[in-house]
C-alpha cells in the first residue's frame, strides 16, 4: 500500500513539472522582458533623469559617456550584470553607482535598456572594415591629422570611440558634409618679428598669448608680442572634398572601420560586489 502512494506521488510530482515547466520557463524569461507600459513609463522617467544626461535621452551616447544600446559589448552585459554597473558604478571613470535608487528601480531600469536594446540591435556594416582602415590610414590620409586605435596624427579628435556615440549615416555625413561636423578647427598661421612661421590649430589663447598644436603634435607657446602677424583660415582643417575624392563604396569602408573600431572597444564592467539572486 505504501509503495503504491509512493509511487504514485512520484508519478504526480513529476506529472506537475512537467506540467508547470514551460510555465516557469516564461515567467523566469518575462522577469528581462519590457515591463508593464505602467512600469516601462516609470522606468523611462528614471533614465530621462539620472541617465540621460550623460548617456543622451536615447542611450546612443554623448561626448560625457559611451552609446550603451547598439554597442555589441554592452549589449552583451547580462541583466545581473547591467544591474550591478548602475548600483555600483564603474570605478575611476564618470560612472556613479545609483544605489540609493533602490533595487526595485533599478530592476526596472535594466528591464527597460534592455527594451532598447533589443528595439536597436546593431545594424550590419554597411562596408569592408578591413579595406576601411587601409583607407583611413593610406589613400584617404585620415591619419594625418585623426588618430585611430593608438595610431594617426594628433591635430584633429581622436576617433577610436567615435563610432559608439555617432550612427553610420551621421559618420557619414560628418565625412562629405563640413556643415554636419562637430566642431570646425580652422588652420592658424603665426609668423613672428623674426620671420619664423607656425601653422597649427588654436589649443589656447589669451590678450598676451598664443598657443599652436601643429600637425606633428608639437605645440607652440607664443607671445603676441613678438608675432607680427596671426593669420587665421576660415574653413576647417579637414578637406571638404571627400564626396568626390572617396566613391560610396570607400566611403562605407571608412565608416565600416570605425563602428568596427568602437564596437570592439573595451566597454566598463562592474568590478563592485556582485548580487545575488538571494538579495534581489
């Protein structure tokens, strides 16, 4: 008799599991699904007022922090993970941790970046990174004055991380569009009372001084006083004839290498305490 209601208990158990497992697997998965409309608007409230400033209203980015939707390696980040960047921050960088929003909040704050997520899943690359970077370091003459990946000159940006906070058509624009660039740097020329001429772009000035980076990366401190003249360019440093110099096809390349050149760049991971499923 006891062996029969063993058994048949055993029976009934396992019955259940098999019955509730495909239950159980949705609800584990809903918990890093978008939340509740209700919950996703709170969550978007929570971002547009302690993320956003820094990351941009819609998470690609800024000049103050890193793209944190399309970028390949964030996107990697688990939920735990994600959850612990945000309470913890990332040491010795901008990144505060946000503990004190409790962890209720910030359940839903991952829940809704990973929404973003999964809404901007990174685009493939419109060209051949490969032949990108022989262009941006050969023909096109990119790394005269832009640095990439720890080569290149050093009179314009550093464009290492540029393709985390710029999508490929504002990369692109930026390329054949003076108008649609960030900043214009135009080329100074200061020639002193002896004859001796620098050219360069303006890193500093003042009424009494002036100081040139030019394009080796030298800079220049220069008194007005001894300088008989400042002759200062009205276009910016970087040609404005690459529509015509580059074809559409280069033109992707370049832009292919340096979303490439982003995307494989080391993004910030928690290295605070790790929370477990017991705490949350």
């Amino acid at each position: 008799m006891i062996s029969r209601l063993v058994g048949k208990s055993v029976w009934t158990a396992g019955w259940l599991i098999f019955f509730f497992l495909p239950l159980l697997s949705n609800a584990q998965q809903h918990v890093h699904s978008p939340a509740h409309p209700a919950q996703r608007q709170a969550a978007k409230q929570i971002f547009a007022t302690t993320c956003a400033a820094c990351h941009g209203l819609d998470g690609m980015g800024s000049e103050r922090a890193p793209n944190i939707i399309t970028n390949p390696v964030v996107q990697k980040l688990s939920p735990k993970e994600t959850f612990a960047v945000i309470s913890g921050g990332v040491p010795e960088t901008g990144m505060p941790g946000f503990e004190r929003l409790g962890k209720p909040a910030i359940t839903e704050l991952v829940a809704y970046i990973k929404g973003l997520q999964g809404e901007n899943q990174s685009a493939p690359l419109p060209g051949n990174a490969k032949s990108g970077e022989e262009l941006f370091f050969g023909s096109a003459q990119c790394s005269n004055c832009h640095m990439a990946a720890g080569r290149g000159g050093f009179i314009a940006p550093d464009l290492s991380t540029y393709g985390q906070t710029h999508a490929a058509e504002q990369i692109k624009s930026a390329i054949v569009n003076p108008s649609a660039r960030n900043s214009i740097r135009p080329l100074v020329t200061a020639t002193s009372a002896t004859g001796e001429s620098y050219q360069g772009i303006i890193r500093n000035e003042d009424n009494f001084s002036l100081q040139l980076q030019s394009e080796d990366g030298a800079f220049h401190f220069l008194s007005k006083a001894d300088l008989k003249t400042i002759e200062r360019g009205q276009k910016s440093i970087m040609p404005s004839d690459y529509s015509s110099r580059l074809n559409p096809a280069q033109l992707n390349d370049i832009v292919s290498y340096l979303l490439n050149l982003a995307n494989t760049s080391s993004a910030p991971r928690a290295e605070t305490r790790r929370h477990s499923e017991d705490d949350e």
